[in-house]
C-alpha cells in the first residue's frame, strides 16, 4: 500500500468529519474544535503531517513550536 505524506498548514485544511473520524476517543487533541483552539493560540506555530493513502486520510500528527524560539 502507497501512502503519501505532506505537511499542511492549519487544520481547516481537514475537514472536521474526516478528522474526527480518525479516533473514536473523546480525548482533546483527537477533536478537530480544541485542536483548533490550540491553533489560536498565539504561543504556538502549528502544522500538521498528513498520511493519506489512495483512498482516505490515516492519520494526522499535530506538530507544536513554540513562537518564542
């Protein structure tokens, strides 16, 4: 199986559903609305690695940087 990752830069980029979909747990940063509020967060530079393979999306991996650094 081909998988294909890339780097996206806000998580409005991936549709809520899709998103929350990934894991069934009610934990926050497996919920597309806190991952967002965390994205405003001024403190923080947010990107997300992506990992789709032909058909869906498999994952997503929030990557946090603080801006102070």
């Amino acid at each position: 199986m081909l998988m294909e990752f890339c780097v996206t830069p806000g998580i409005a980029d991936i549709p809520a559903g899709v998103f929350n979909a990934l894991d069934g747990a009610t934990a926050a940063f497996s919920c597309h609305g806190r991952i967002r509020q965390c994205e405003a967060d001024g403190r923080w530079r947010v990107r997300y690695l992506r990992v789709c393979d032909a058909r869906q999306l498999q994952a997503v991996v929030p990557l946090f940087t603080p801006r102070g650094r």
